[in-house]
C-alpha cells in the first residue's frame, strides 16, 4: 500500500510539472495569442497554399436589372384591380425603360457544374 501510495505522490507530482511547465512555455513563446480575444489558429506553418485557395474562390458577381415604368393619366383613377384587368402597354401614356447594375463579390457555399450558391 506504502509502495502504491508513493507511486501517485510521484506521478501527481510529475503531471503537476509538466501541465505547468507547458502553460507557461506556451504564454512565453506566444505572448500575443493571450490577450483574451478570439483569434484563428496560430500559422505554425506555410498558411500560402490555403491563402492563395480562399483568394481564387471569390467571385466578381455584376448583376443587371431592366425595368419598364408605366405612367398613367390622373383623371383615369386606376386602382389596383383595374391594372390587373387591363393591357398596361396601351392604357399608359408614357412607358419609361430603365436599368440598374451592381458589381459585388461573393465566396460561393455551392458549386455545381457551372452553377454557384452564394
């Protein structure tokens, strides 16, 4: 029991040691990384290939949207279901075209074939 008892004195001492001696290597070597913020994995090797992978994966996406405007005469008092029952292409007395473009980018979630999921 004697020979037990010394046994788990020695190891609880040697783990005691060894779990310190780590915290405290590790606060040394890296003292930037314990400052209480959230950060990434520290790059203890080469990040460029998955740099160089997430940069080739962002898209240019430029987007185009054509709209017709119709104006109708005041006097007409057109409601909503009134628009719905007649042809609004002859009905207007003004049809205006106009267009919007937007260039953003995107990381895609989802690719299939040539179909991107962002």
């Amino acid at each position: 029991m004697k020979r037990i008892k010394g046994f788990l004195i020695i190891f609880v001492t040697q783990l005691t040691i060894i779990f310190s001696s780590c915290t405290t290597s590790y606060e040394t070597i890296f003292p930037t990384l314990n400052d209480g913020r959230y950060d990434s994995e520290f790059p203890y090797k080469s990040s460029s290939k998955q740099l160089e992978e997430i940069s080739n994966s962002i898209k240019l996406i430029n987007c185009i949207a054509f709209y017709n405007s119709y104006v109708f005469d005041e006097n007409s008092f057109l409601t909503t279901g009134d628009v719905k029952k007649i042809d609004i292409e002859k009905s207007a007395t003004k049809v205006i075209f106009y267009n919007n473009t937007i260039k953003t980018i995107a990381s895609p979630l989802y690719k299939w074939n040539r179909v991107y999921g962002i």
